[in-house]
C-alpha cells in the first residue's frame, strides 16, 4: 500500500482539512484517510475494469454480507435487479455500476468502516507505519506547493493526552528501542518521550499513527531521523520458539527508513 509515494495523490488534497490533519493530531489519521481513499479507488477501477468478478455469485454475496456485518443499509443486487426487470445477463455489468451509483453513500459508509478497521490492525505494526510515514514524507517533498500540500517541515505542536495514551498502551509502557520500563513503577527516574517515527526534520508529520514511545537516552539517539524499532512483547510464551528475542538484542533490530527501503529493493 505504501511502495509507491504516489499513491498518496489518491487523498483529497483540494480537501483542506486533508493538509490541517497532517499539521495538528487529527482523531481521524492519514493512515485511516489513506486506507479509505486507497480501497475506494481500487474497488472503483477494479469494478470498471472487471465487473464480470464482481458479478460472480460468491463475491457479490461476500460483498452484501460486508453491508449487512456493518449494519449499513442497502438492497442486495439481486432485488435491485428484480426491481427494475433486469433479466438479461449481458445488461448486469450495467446494472451494477448503476446500483453503486444508486446507493454512493452506503459504499461511502462501508468503506469508512474497512479503513477504521484496516487503521486498527496497521497501527499495532511499527514496522508498516516507519514504511507508511517515510513515503509520505517522500511524497511530501516531491509535491509542496501543489494544491493544498503543507510545506516541510512541518512544524512542532503539543501532542494530545489522547494520542499519548493511545502510544503509551501500544507499546506496553516501554521503550521501543530498549524495552526500559518507563511506567514509573520499575524506575522512579524513567523518563517517557513521544517521539515522531519519521522526525518532523525528515519529512514526518504530527499523526497519532506516526508517535512512538521512547526513553531521553534512545530519543536523543535517534534524533532528527526516521527509525523504529520491530521488537514485539509476545502475548505468551512458546517454549518451542528460538530464544532469540532478549533485550540485548533489540538494538540491532532498529532499522532507518534508508536500510528499509535499501532492503525492498
Ligand atoms: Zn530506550
């Protein structure tokens, strides 16, 4: 989803409350707008272009079942096509470009969902967002002063108690870089820093998705550059699994954005 910079060009840059989000921490964050505005425009090319799948019995009721799951109002397909005698199968591929039309704001809706959703699973995934941030900082540079595009860098504004609980729980209390308890229970002096996954100074922006939790020391370490760290507390133990996840390692897995896309390629 985030190989290519130019996929952000899909987002509503003459939307200026697309730029004000990047600016200030928005509830609703570049990674949800992202994933909406990337599923909508895939699944509207790829009904363009194959609508004959889309016709396909199995997957137009997967589709009507998504609606139904969200609660989200619609006719399925079929009644739809009672409903204006569409008997012929060679008039379908119309038909369900029409019954898209006809109910825009139920798709709207359901893919509000699949990107709310899609925002959930990704923002647990430092590993994604580090990949995800740095090419929209990519994106960024390659397109200021078009639209409504924010000039870099962008600057520095206080980050919301609500994004820094929502960081504080993702990463368990801890460091991402050194794992160092930073709850206050373990070590009265511990020190918690709410650091940009890409630096403002690198092309970051100030998201709730782009935050990390680091102590001083790794915070003043990693300073103005765009890094993470892929260690993830496991949820419980499987003696069977290599011990290869002590702390003393999780140094070396913490990767520039530079080392990662030198790894893509
Ligand atoms: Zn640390």
């Amino acid at each position: 989803m985030c190989a290519d910079p130019q996929l952000f060009d899909m987002l509503d840059w003459d939307d200026p409350r697309t730029s004000r989000s990047l600016l200030k921490f928005s509830p609703e964050s570049i990674l949800r707008k992202s994933a909406y505005a990337f599923l909508f425009e895939w699944f509207r090319r790829d009904l363009r272009k194959n609508p004959e799948a889309w016709l396909e019995t199995e997957r137009c009721n997967a589709l009507c079942s998504d609606f139904k799951f969200y609660g989200v109002a619609i006719p399925p397909f079929s009644t739809y096509c009672r409903c204006r005698h569409i008997q012929e199968p060679e008039d379908e591929d119309d038909a369900l470009e029409a019954w898209t039309l006809d109910h825009e704001s139920a798709f709207l809706e359901l893919f509000r969902y699949y990107s709310k959703e899609a925002e959930h699973i990704l923002f647990l995934n430092r590993h994604f967002l580090l990949s995800f941030h740095a090419s929209l900082a990519e994106f960024l540079r390659t397109s200021a002063g078009k639209k409504q595009i924010p000039a870099l860098p962008i600057p520095r504004v206080t980050i919301p108690r609500w994004v820094k609980r929502a960081i504080y729980f993702r990463d368990s209390g801890r460091c991402v870089f050194c794992n160092t308890d930073l709850s206050g229970l373990l070590d009265i002096e511990s020190d918690e820093h709410y650091d940009h996954i890409v630096a403002l100074a690198s092309g970051g922006v100030n998201d709730p998705t782009n935050i990390q939790l680091a102590c001083r020391r790794c915070n003043l370490k990693k300073y103005k550059k765009a890094a993470s760290n892929f260690f993830y507390p496991e949820w419980w133990k499987d003696k069977a699994a290599e011990p290869e996840r002590s702390s003393g390692r999780l140094e070396a897995r913490s990767v520039s954005s530079r080392a990662l896309v030198a790894r893509r390629r």
